[in-house]
C-alpha cells in the first residue's frame, strides 16, 4: 500500500469473478461463537490481536451460500457481525443479522465510534487486545425481545430464561478435553499481556451515548490457533517426542497404527525431573486413558487435569502424523528412475546397436559366471525383456536340487534394472490381491521357488492371463463401524520369473509359462566345477569386477528400451500344431517371443508411425532373422513344454535305454525277458536313491516300464517297454514353418511388398528410409548363424519328411 498511486486509484479491491470460500474454516469447525468481519484485513485484525474465532465475508453484501453452509454445517450459534460503522455497514449488518436469525443463528452487532472499521479502531486505542476486548464485550444484541442469555464456552449450550449478565475474564479459561473444543497453547506474546475485565476502564463515547439496546456481556478472549501441528515434536527412529513445559512425552508405536479412527494404542512415557510413568494403551479408549491419567498425576505429583490437558494436545498432534504415515504407506510407490550419465548412456547404446547382439548377450553371460545353458540364458533374457510389452512371457525353470536353476534366474534378474523387478522368497495365498500399493505394470514378479508360492497359485494364473487383478474382501467402516466391501486392484502386466522342483506341479500354471529345464549333464557339471576354481584366481578377481560393469551396461540398456508396438508382416505365413487345446497358448508364446527379438533390436530397425483415430502409434517390424531365432528357440522350450517327461525324467529313461541295450545284447535275449532292479539302475546311473524313486514312479505311471514281482516275493524289478523312439532328446515342436521356405515364398514377392511398404511408409511419415531397415536386416543375419543355417537345414529336411519326423518323436504324443 502506497501513497503515490494515481488519484483514484483503490488502496485494495476484490478481484472479478465469483467469490468461493470461507477463510479460517478451521475456527468454525472448533468454535461454536465467530466474528464476522466485513473484509480480510480486518479479520487479520482480530487475529493478530489473538481472537481466533474470525472468518471475512466478501465486503457488506458478499455474505455468500458458501458462508451459510458452513456455518450450518458446524452448528454456529452466535455471529458477531464486526462491519465498519459507516451506512454501508450499518445496513449490510442489519440485512444479514435478518437473515442468519430465520436460520437460527443469533446475531451480535460490535459497534466502533462512527466512521471507524476494526483496523483504524485497534490501531487508535491500544493495545488492540484490550480494546477490541471492550467492543466484544458491550454488543448489541440484533433480534426482537431480550438477548438469549450465554456463558463463558462458545461451544456451551445456550440456557433459558432471563439474561443474568455475568462478568467474564478476557484470560482463556482451558476446557476439558474430550467435550468438543479443543485446548491449545496460548501466543506467547498474549501470554504476557493477560489481563482481567475489571481492569478495563476504556470509555467510548460513541458506544455510551447508544441505549436503544441494552448491551450482553460476551465473551471476549483470545482465541488460540486449533491447528494441532503447532505441538512441537521430534520425530526419530520410531519415537515420537513431545516437551510440553516442564513435562516430557515419549511415544512408541506410533507406525503400527494404519487403521485411522478405529484404534490408536501407544506406549506412552510421562516424566518430569526424575519422575516417570509408562503405560500401552489406547488413546481412543476413554477408561484406558482415564487410569493413565490418574497414574501418572500421582507419580509426577501433578494435577490430573494438566495431564488431560497434555494428553489431547498429544492426542492431536499423533493423529496428524498418522495421518501421513498411512498416506505413505497406501500411496503406490512411484519408479525413481535416476538419470543415465552420458558415458553410461552411450556404452548401453553401443549394446543395444551391436549387430551381434544376441551373441554379445550370451558372451556377458558367461563372463558374469553362467557357463552353458545357451538357450536357457536366451530365453530368460528374451523373457524378462518382454514385461515392456502388453502380454509379457511367464518362465518356470524347472530341474533337480542343486543343478543351477537358481543361478540361472539370479544371472537373468541381475542384468535387468532395479526399479523393474520385483523378488519374493514365499507368497501367501491372498498376498497379490492386496498389493495395490505396489507397481507391478509392467515389472518382474520373481519367485525363488514355485512352492514357496503354491497357495499363492490361482492369483499368478489370473495375473499372467488376465494381466489384473481383482478382489471383493469385507471390511468395517472406520467412520461408522459396519461393515463394507471394499475392492482391491492390482494391475498388470507382470512378467513371471519362477523356479521349481517339482515334477508333479499346476499343470494350469505351466502352461502359462514357458518351461526350460537345467542341463544336468557330467559334462555341464565338469564345466562349472572347472569356473568355480577359476574365481579363486587372479584372474577371477579381475573376472568380478568386470561383471559389474557388464550388469551396470545392460541394466542402463533395459532402461533405454521403449515400450514400441510390434507388427509382424509375416504372420499370415506362419505355421502351428493345432492338435490339442493347449497349443492356443503356446502359439502365443511363439508370437511373443518373435516380438520380444524384434522390441530389443529396436534401435536397429527404423521406428514407422501410423495414425489411427486421431493418435499416432509407433511401431517396430519383425524380420526374418527374428522369426529364425524364435524358431530355433521355441523347438527347444516349447518342445520342452510338450513332452510328457521331466527332462530329467526322459534323461533316466535314455540312461536305462542304454543299460537295458547292452546287458540284452550281452545276454543274447530280448527285451522283453530282461528285468532289472532299482539297484542295478543306481549302480549304472550313479543317481541317489531319492531320486531314483521319484523318477522310476513317474516312468511307471506313464507305463515306459512295468512292474514284476522279484524272486523271493518281496522285492520288484522293472521290464522296459520304451523302444528307443526320439532316444536323441532333442525337443522340437512339429509343424513349424521352415525359415528358408519362408524366406524363398517371400522373395518372389520382394519387389511388390517393398513397393507396397515404400508407399504405406511414405503416407505414414517413416522416419528412416527403407533402404536402412534393410541394412539392419542383413547385419543381423549373422546372429547366430551358424546355429540357424544347421537348425534351418534340419527344419526343411523334417517339413520333407513330415510323417517320419512325427513318428521319430513319438514320445511327444499321448501315448509311448
């Protein structure tokens, strides 16, 4: 506010618009007595001179609806209309005292010498408080009849009969606490200017010389702030600590509380000087904080009400923080995800645009210790990175005790980013509905084992199905104590990354995921004997610290990856077995996984665009070489998946195969005639017992072997009745196209789609030009080449010779 400002100019207006709001709501909602004044500054006024109870309207005819509804809403009974006392005041307060009568509320007029509004008043007779005091006390009661007689608690109900005009204090008297007001802590600076009504002997002439009304004797105190946040507290390791005078409060277990308004049991600790009392209990539970009280009344030597007093002051200030404890508690936790540093960004791109990609990816598996298991470490690779997509793969690795499954899935998570995985030892059963609070959209959800999860079953189906999860549990309301449903949503997708012993498992669960099994061989064994020598080396050393530069890259190249939209121009084209129901899901694991190879090589692909109902999509195209790999991958993982046997299972049948073969060519007789026992079997294989009868009975079940009474009656031994069919292992899926019959069926037509993608690319707006695409098409020709032109060559004579092929894999079918 200055004073060369140009004539006319207003010292301060009301900005256009409606007017909405109530300053100070907090005041109606604790006092049942407010001040009305007719502009902010002076309800500033009071409240500097510390009368709390004061809201503003919007100037003499800006008592607005939202006014009345408050006031209705915290059951105001008496309004001290403070307007300035010139005409437009006067009528303002007399129109609005008309008004809040019909709605029940009784109206006071505080009357200023003529001319004056509250801010030129308190700054002309001081101190405010005194004064402003004064003019409380003698308002003009604004109805028809004697005034409704009141007393000293704004909150009191207003008693019957004639009015007695008791003397009051201007000194705050504390109420209890618990009978609807509050008690807080006076300002200081007020603390020091107490003063009682008797010593008051302001004369205003102004008000003196009017006796048309009689006036009422009011309280006039000042009105301390409601806002439980101004208790002073340290808050540290769990405790919550409160000094209040002389008195200090220690609070426990304040954490533990994330129900609001049903419960709020503490341990609290009082002392002062050397005396002290401690005591659990529920702060909402009035007999609890009773005996507490008295208790420690009698152990600090206090009055009782002193800690009453501290005990709702506590009270408030608990309720606060727990408040905001359980907003940080339910609030879902958002992704930090901390900026790359720019030579970090620029190594994770050099990765991602290697044309050997995938071999860099099987290299940086064995250089952080993961020796063989060659398609296993692709897949779960290919696996993980499909969460960025819409219907990210499940994988269950599936093997004996200690073959290295474990590692396999630790070697796997290491190279994918913090903030995207999320690792459990055990679930329990209802554990996934409820975890809302937790971002699972497009993570990994990794299990150590499949049976520490098994009650947990039937949500991870849902979840890897449906991609969201929903539940209707029964819960009671906090305000009202009846019980509610309430819903619970936990959304995906969530990629699923498990391991398992188990040969009998949820055959519902497995085929949902792909399932890749551990080599068990003596050869494996030998090699990873050999690597954990080499890390007690000198070269192991080195060996550690440049695995962590390895995670550290492909974690930033995780990170890097978008989640694109994959199209596959080749679908049309592509082949599945459609013998059994099952074959649904898996075909969509085949088309993932095309995708998966397709969204990594993304910054080596052009990104196209299109537009479609006003919004623009990107997308990444899959080739060839993609379609080749996936092949090659999927005869091994869903092949796996098909089989009827264990892979470990299958490898005991192999081992017996060989064993029965050389003792019936020995023994010149059939097959048929030869029988076996259990310890023949452990003495060939070198297998455990345990392990023996596991495998043995699954064989059994499925009728490889049969069963025969032993010579003395109480022992068994075993006739072979596998004949040797598909005895290479090799898993593969029949029916899948040939990659190179695909590759000569599209090349006929090579100038005709290129011309048809030329004009689609040119009305989309591609942002590189075809010609790069087929760059990067013919770089990654050579990822895996040598494995694919051998794989392809052997899919092509397997499509001549479909028939035989089927029947040389006729341990894939139903029957042996």
């Amino acid at each position: 506010l200055r004073d060369d400002l140009r004539a006319g100019t207003p010292k301060h207006l009301y900005l256009p618009g409606p007017h909405r709001g109530v300053w100070n709501i907090e005041a109606l909602a604790t006092d049942k007595e407010i001040i009305l004044c007719e502009a902010l500054i002076d309800a500033l006024t009071f409240w500097t001179a510390g009368y709390r109870n004061v809201t503003s309207s919007y100037g003499t005819g800006g008592f607005t609806d939202d006014h009345l509804k408050v006031f209705k809403q915290y059951n105001t009974r008496r309004v001290l209309i403070a307007y300035d006392r010139d005409e437009a005041g006067e009528a303002g307060a007399a129109t609005l005292a008309e008004h809040l009568r019909r709605e029940g509320i009784d109206c006071y007029r505080l009357q200023f010498p003529k001319g004056m509004d509250v801010n030129e008043y308190a700054l002309s007779v001081m101190p405010a408080t005194k004064s402003l005091g004064v003019v409380i006390r003698k308002a003009l009661w604004l109805g028809n009849g004697q005034a409704p007689a009141i007393t000293s608690e704004p909150a009191s109900v207003e008693s019957e009969g004639e009015n007695p005009s008791p003397s009051f204090s201007l000194t705050p008297t504390p109420l209890p606490v618990g009978e609807g007001t509050s008690v807080l802590p006076e300002p200081s600076a007020l603390a020091r200017d107490r003063i009682h009504s008797e010593a008051i002997e302001v004369e205003l002439p102004s008000l003196a010389a009017n006796k048309a009304t009689p006036a009422i004797t009011l309280p006039a105190s000042p009105r301390p702030t409601p806002a439980s946040s101004e208790v002073p507290c340290e808050v540290r390791e769990g405790e919550v600590k409160i000094i209040l005078g002389d008195r200090h409060y220690r609070v426990r277990g304040l954490n533990k509380n994330l129900a609001l308004d049903v419960v709020l049991k503490v341990n609290v600790m009082i002392s002062c000087n050397d005396a002290f009392h401690v005591d659990t209990f529920d702060l909402y539970a009035p007999r609890a904080k009773h005996a507490f009280i008295v208790q420690a009344a009698i152990e600090l030597n206090v009055k009782e009400d002193v800690i009453r007093h501290d005990l709702g002051r506590v009270l408030r200030r608990l309720e606060a923080l727990q408040e905001q404890n359980v907003k940080q508690t339910l609030a879902p936790k958002k992704d930090e995800r901390a900026p790359i540093p720019e030579a970090d960004h620029q190594e994770a791109l050099a990765l991602l645009k290697s044309p050997q990609l995938l071999d860099r990816i099987l290299a940086d598996f064995t250089a952080c210790g993961i020796v063989g298991e060659e398609t296993n470490k692709l897949i779960g690779y290919l696996a993980a990175t499909s969460r960025k997509l819409d219907a990210p793969l499940a994988v269950m690795v599936q093997s004996s005790s200690a073959a290295g499954k474990s590692s396999l899935m630790e070697a796997v998570l290491a190279l994918m980013p913090a903030e995207d995985k999320v690792q459990y030892s055990a679930m329990t059963g209802q554990a996934l509905f409820y975890m809302s609070s937790i971002n699972l959209k497009h993570k990994i959800l990794a299990l150590a084992e499949e049976a520490g999860a098994a009650r947990a079953a039937y949500a991870l189906k849902l979840l890897q199905s449906e991609g969201v999860l929903t539940i209707a549990s029964t819960g009671k309301n906090p305000e009202t104590g009846e019980l509610v449903t309430q819903e619970y949503k936990v959304e995906g997708p969530v990629m699923i990354f498990s391991t398992t012993t188990a040969i009998d498992h949820d055959e519902e669960l497995m085929n949902r995921c792909l399932t890749i099994g551990v080599d068990e061989s003596r050869e494996q064994t030998r090699a990873i004997l050999k690597l954990q020598r080499q890390k007690r080396t000198l070269e192991g050393l080195f060996a550690k610290k440049a695995r962590e530069r390895i995670i550290k890259q492909h974690q930033n190249a995780q990170r890097l990856l978008r989640a694109l939209a994959v199209r596959n121009p080749y679908a049309d084209d592509l082949t599945f077995p459609d013998e059994r129901t099952r074959l649904r899901r898996d075909h969509e694991k085949y088309l993932t996984l095309i995708d998966t190879i397709a969204l990594l090589h993304q910054y080596q692909r052009p990104i196209k665009t299109t537009e479609y109902d006003g919004e623009t999509l990107e997308y990444v195209e899959v080739t060839l070489d993609d379609i080749a790999m996936a092949t090659r991958l999927a005869h091994d993982a869903l092949g796996r998946s098909l089989d009827e046997l264990h892979p470990q299972t299958r490898r005991l049948l192999l081992l017996i195969d060989e064993h029965v073969r050389a003792a019936t060519t020995q023994l010149a007789i059939t097959r048929a005639d030869y029988r076996f026992s259990r310890r023949d079997v452990r003495h060939q294989t070198g297998w455990s017992d345990t392990q023996l009868r596991l495998h043995l009975d699954r064989l059994v079940d499925l009728e490889y072997l049969l069963v025969h009474r032993g010579g003395r009656g109480q022992s068994f031994v075993y006739e072979l009745l596998y004949d040797g069919a598909g005895k290479d292992g090799k898993p593969f899926v029949p029916g899948l196209i040939d990659i190179e019959t695909l590759r000569r069926s599209t090349s006929t037509t090579k100038s005709s789609r290129g011309s048809a993608e030329e004009f689609a690319g040119s009305t989309r707006g591609d942002r590189v030009p075809n010609a790069a695409g087929s760059r990067s098409n013919k770089n990654n020709k050579n990822v895996f080449h040598q494995s694919t032109d051998r794989n392809s060559h052997d899919r092509a004579d397997e499509n001549a010779h479909l028939g035989e092929a089927i029947s040389t894999a006729s341990y894939l079918q139903d029957a042996p």
